[in-house]
C-alpha cells in the first residue's frame, strides 16, 4: 500500500499550476490520473481480493453507471428522472414475488448506501411511535426514553444513526447471540422485561440477514412474532445477506425478512453493482412515508398525479439522488435475474469449499460454518499458545496484505483476532482458495520463527 504522502505527491504532479486560461487536456497526464487510480486502492477485480464486501462489478451495469453520470439526471423525481423511478418500481415487484408479498401492499425506496437506508428506516420507526417527534422534536417524548434492541454483532452505521435520531447509543439493548453470533430469539423478553425497568421504552428492534462480521442470519420469523407481540418495529440490516431472495435454491435462508417491518439490502454488495446502490423495503405502503413527514410546496405537490405518484423524494432523504437503480435495472432487463442467482450460488459454494478445506488441514481452525459467503478462521499450529493466537491473526493479516498477492481481512471474535474471507468475485477458484491456505501457513511459520520461536 502506497503512503498517502507519496501518493499526495505523485498526485500533485499530475495537476498543472494555476493559470487564468484553462488549458487543453494533456493526454498523456491523463492517461497517468486514470492509472494512479486503478492502480492503488483495493483491487475489486482480482481473485486475490478476498477481503470485504465490495464486489467485482458486472461491466454491463459500469457502462450504464456512465450513461447516468452523462444525462445526468436526479431520481428523486419523476420529472427528471422518469426512466429510475419507473425501474425503482419493476425491480420492487421483483422482489415482491420472492418474498410472497401482495403486489400492491409493501413499497421499496433505493438509497445511496446501507447506512443511509438503516438511519431511514430507523427513522420512520422512530416517527411512528412517537408521531409528534417530527414537529415538536425530542421535547415531545415528556420523559419517556426511546431504546431500540439490536443484535449484538450489529454494524456501527446502526449506532451512528441511534445517535443521530436522538436515541443515544446507551439506549441500544444489545440482544445475546447463539454459538452461531444469531440473536437467541428466547431470550428477548427478558433483555425487552430489563429493558422496561430501566425505564426504557423499546420502539424498535434490529436484527441481521449477514452480520459483517460473520455473516449469521438472525431467526427472523421467531423474532417477528415476539416484535408483533410487544408492538415494536422490526428492522432487518440485510446488506449483504438480502441479496440471497434473487437464488431459488438459496431464498429460503432469508425469505423470512419479508415478515419484518422494514429491511434493507445492499445491491452494491451482492448484486455487483457500481456503489452506491441500496434497495429499502417497508412492508406496509404507507409505512415508507413515517421517516420524511414534510411538506415543501415548492418540490411536493400537495395533489399527486400520475407522474408526481412516482417521486421517490417523499421517501428518501437526497434531493438530488443518483439513478444508480439502473445500473441494477439494466442488468437485470438485459441478462435476467439468473446472473445474480448464479454468482451468488458460486461464491456461497466456494465458501464452503473454503470452509471444509480449513476443516481438514491440523494447524488451521474454523470459527463457523458459513452461512453465506464470508467465512472466519485463523491459523493455529497446536504449538501455539492461546494468548499469542490474536497477535500472530493480526501480524499474518499485515504481511499478506503488504506482499500484495491477497487481501483478506480481520475481526475480532469473543475478544480474539481471526482472518476473515468475503469471495465477491466469480473469478476466484478452488486454486485460488489452496493458494491462500498456503501462503497463510508460510507466512504464519515465518512470524512463529521471528516472534514466537521461544514457545515453541
Ligand atoms: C455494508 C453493511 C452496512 C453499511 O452499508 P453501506 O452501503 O456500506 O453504507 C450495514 N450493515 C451491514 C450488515 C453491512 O454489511
């Protein structure tokens, strides 16, 4: 990885100096600013990029990345971007039929990025118990104090927006995960009977289709019946794991999401799109109009017709919005839902490829079995003693990631480092998956040799 310094520097040099007329382009100094660029950063499409969740993209959907930049034009309203907002619909109704849901029941939003969607839907969650908080602000709530409960592998775009909305985040009830880190659906109404004696008034609760971390799927029927019980609206973060409805053979692990109040998906993640490009889904239609309850005369008009219908302004924060819908839309007109299905059955099969792979070798260990395509392990030769396993996980991370031929990354599980796999490529093989093992296992003896050779 290139020091930001040098890089600032090489950059510099590639800028001419200031002058009051604007200059012909420099071919050749354009041709090296578009190589500085592809050549540092992560490298989404090689197949030793094995590291996060950013995907190799389907270069269909780059080429209308660029038509969008060119036409230039906004899809929060059907004025200007009439062709979005009409493929914002026919790519809900996709998915409507995936998840069983009624044609004309539920409604989708796309938003630029998870994050946002998270703190939008949490918003219209927020808005709905606490109807007067949109106008009168937090001084309406007259001491009663908003929680939300949330799984306890939750990613921190859901702790940046409690403290946005004016939760705070000591007023997330952290919910206890299995062996597999899924949120245990038994022990909710104790933390919700906790939770209430604190005072605390638990509107929301947040569960996961694919932590980050390890990629576990909450048990969401069984969370939904208990949020139905107790009044609470139930949030599925379902960035990565969402995108399975697209898979006849892999739906079933997450069809449930449906019965959520609101879940969100990643299309920039799963579905290999250019980022950002997110898919927002409330069950209930009018629910999609809790988070944003405004009136500016001079965008909305106060008698919908035809066109104004199909704003998506109402329901997501941007003004100006970029149509990144279509680089999903197009995709999927041009090639069928079946390239998705089928990259995303390859990739979850070679996880678990991966997976036994690591199972069968004696120096390696698996910390779970993979649900979908992120699979977390570490190197750990029976001569290594449990205290140093977290810092040669991190020092085996650094090398491999300085030599170059791989990327993968790191998480903490129960307080200890692991290497951590996410395949997001299709041009990532079996070969490909030894290849790493192997390189993994010199470079972790070489660490043993430097640093550890004493305990051994
Ligand atoms: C990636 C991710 C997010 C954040 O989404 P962005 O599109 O990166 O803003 C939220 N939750 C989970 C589980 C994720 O994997």
């Amino acid at each position: 990885m290139i020091p930001p310094e040098e890089l600032t520097q090489k950059a510099r040099a590639l800028m001419c100096k200031d002058d009051p007329s604007i200059r012909s382009i420099d071919e050749d100094k354009l041709d090296a600013l578009i190589e500085l660029y592809i050549q540092t950063g992560i490298q989404v499409h090689s197949p030793g990029y094995m590291g996060r969740q950013f995907s190799g993209i389907v270069p269909l959907s780059a080429s209308i990345d660029m038509v969008g930049s060119v036409v230039n034009q906004p899809a929060s309203f059907y004025e200007a971007g009439q062709l979005p907002n009409v493929a914002e619909r026919i790519i809900a109704k996709e998915f409507y039929t995936f998840l069983g849901w009624e044609e004309d029941t539920g409604d989708m939003v796309s938003t630029s990025g998870g994050s946002l969607a998270n703190l939008t839907a949490m918003l219209a969650a927020r808005n709905k118990a606490y109807p007067n908080i949109w106008k009168d602000g937090l001084t309406s709530l007259q001491g009663r104090v908003p929680a939300v409960a949330i799984s306890d592998d939750y990613h921190y775009s859901l702790s940046r927006a409690a403290g946005i909305l004016g939760i705070g985040e000591n007023q997330l009830i952290r919910l206890p995960l299995d062996e597999k880190r899924r949120i245990r659906p038994e022990m909710i109404e104790s933390s919700l009977a906790q939770a209430k004696e604190r005072g605390l008034d638990v509107f929301c609760l947040i569960a996961s289709a694919g932590s980050t971390s390890v990629g576990a799927i909450d048990p969401i029927a069984e969370i939904s019946e208990i949020t139905r019980k107790h009044n609470i609206w139930l949030h599925v973060d379902g960035a990565h794991g969402g995108s399975l409805l697209v898979s006849d053979t892999l739906r079933p692990q997450v069809k449930d999401i449906g019965m959520a109040d609101s879940f969100m998906l990643d299309a920039h993640k799963m579905l290999f799109v250019p980022s950002p490009c997110t898919l927002l889904f409330y069950r209930k239609k009018q629910d999609a109009f809790e988070a944003f309850n405004q009136k500016a005369s001079y965008v909305f008009d106060k008698e919908p017709d035809i066109y104004t219908e199909f704003d998506s302004a109402p329901k997501n924060f941007e003004c100006t919005k970029r149509p990144a819908i279509m680089n999903l839309w197009a995709v999927w007109a041009l090639y069928g839902k079946s390239l998705f299905a089928q990259k995303i059955e390859y990739l979850n099969g070679l996880t678990h490829a991966f997976h036994d792979l690591i199972a069968s070798t004696e120096d390696f260990e698996t910390i779970h079995e993979p649900e979908i395509n992120i699979f977390c392990f570490r190197y750990h030769p029976k001569t290594m003693s449990h205290e140093a396993l977290s810092t040669l996980q991190d020092e085996i991370r650094k090398r491999i990631k300085l030599e170059g031929r791989f990327f993968i990354s790191k998480v903490d599980i129960d307080h200890v480092a692991a290497l951590r796999v996410v395949f997001m490529n299709h041009l990532i093989t079996a070969e490909h998956c030894e290849a790493l093992l192997e390189a993994i296992r010199t470079t972790g003896q070489t660490i043993i040799k430097e640093m550890f050779s004493d305990e051994c």
